[in-house]
C-alpha cells in the first residue's frame, strides 16, 4: 500500500521534473537576462533543483502513504 501512494507521488514528481526542465531549456534567452554570473544552462543547478523537488516529493507522499498503510483494508473496503 505504501509504495503504491509513493510511487503515485513520485510519477508525478517525475512528469512536473521533465516538464520543468524543458520550460528551463526553452526560457534559457530569458533567463539569462536575469541571472548574473551564472550560466542559465548550469547542469549542477538544475541537478540541484530536481534533486530538492524530488526529495520534497518524497517527503510530501510519504506521510499519508503511513497513514493509509494502518488503515485495515478490509474494513475500509466494507464503509464505502
């Protein structure tokens, strides 16, 4: 029960991750007018952003996957 709320949380994580970086790529002349001394294409910063987003992901879909892994089955299924 709780890899499957996690793994939930993690497709999505994985789907906003891929779709963060190809906004990074596409915004890169934007970008760079706003950045000082730091190259829009930094592939340490963006490891670094999706590292933190990821692990944040983790954290977020953790607590009600405990949660719904000490619920009964059973009787969850007989109340609906």
């Amino acid at each position: 029960m709780r890899w499957m709320i996690l793994r939930q949380s993690l497709l999505l994580a994985a789907a906003g991750l891929v779709a963060g970086v190809a906004g990074a790529v596409a915004g890169v002349r934007l970008v760079e007018s706003m950045l000082y001394q730091l190259p829009a294409r930094d592939p340490l910063t963006l490891a670094a952003a999706g590292a933190v987003m990821l692990i944040t992901c983790v954290f977020a879909g953790y607590l009600p996957a405990q949660r719904a892994s000490r619920v009964d089955l059973l009787v969850a299924l007989r109340s609906e």
